[in-house]
C-alpha cells in the first residue's frame, strides 16, 4: 500500500521561505517520478515542480528560479524548497508519486 504525506505548509509574509516535505511509503522516490502540483481557491490544480527517476527537474514557469525540489533516497522523502514567496503561491499543495498517487495536501498561505 503506497501512501503520500505532505508537511511544511504554514502561514508566510511575502518574502519568505517554506520547505515543504513528501514523505512516500510503500514505493522508492528514487525509482519513481515525483511531482509538486497545487490549487488555489477557485482555480484548478496546477503542476509546480517534478523530478524524474533520473534525477532531472522541471518546474513551472511561475516558480522558475524560486523553488527547488530534490529528494532524500534514504529517506524516502521528496522536498520543495520555496523562496522568495508571493501571494499568487497562496494554495494547496500536493504531492504526486509515479503519476498515480496522491497526498492530502498542505496549505501555504502568503499573507501580509
């Protein structure tokens, strides 16, 4: 059984930083694609960032240069690591493991 948590989400000013986490049971991140995605209020979900089996990254244009994603092999574990954050990256995020399963989600809130 595959299961998907997401953590780190919280309530920022603009400016600031968050580093969301993904931990993964039951698949190894190593092996598998990762991806970030999110939704805003009203608006549909939206790919932000992934990782490949390779080690290869892709990231929206929105958050280009701003966010990072890596991963942790031996902790199963696949990051998001968001700077320089703005209120247009107020949303849930999601992780997804190898195109197929997803978290809960973790609200980010970018708020003065």
């Amino acid at each position: 059984q595959v299961q998907v948590v997401e953590s780190g989400g919280g309530l920022v000013q603009p400016g600031e930083s968050l580093r969301l986490s993904c931990a993964v049971s039951g698949i190894a991140v190593r092996l598998n694609a990762m991806d970030w995605y999110r939704q805003a209020p009203g608006k549909g979900r939206e790919f932000v960032a992934g990782i490949s089996s390779s080690g290869s990254t892709i990231y929206a244009v929105s958050v280009k240069g701003r966010f990072t994603i890596s991963r942790a092999n031996t902790e199963n574990t696949v990051y998001l690591q968001m700077n320089n954050l703005k209120s247009e990256d107020t949303a849930v995020y999601y992780c997804n493991a190898a195109k197929r399963y997803w978290g809960p989600g973790t609200q980010v809130t970018v708020s003065s």
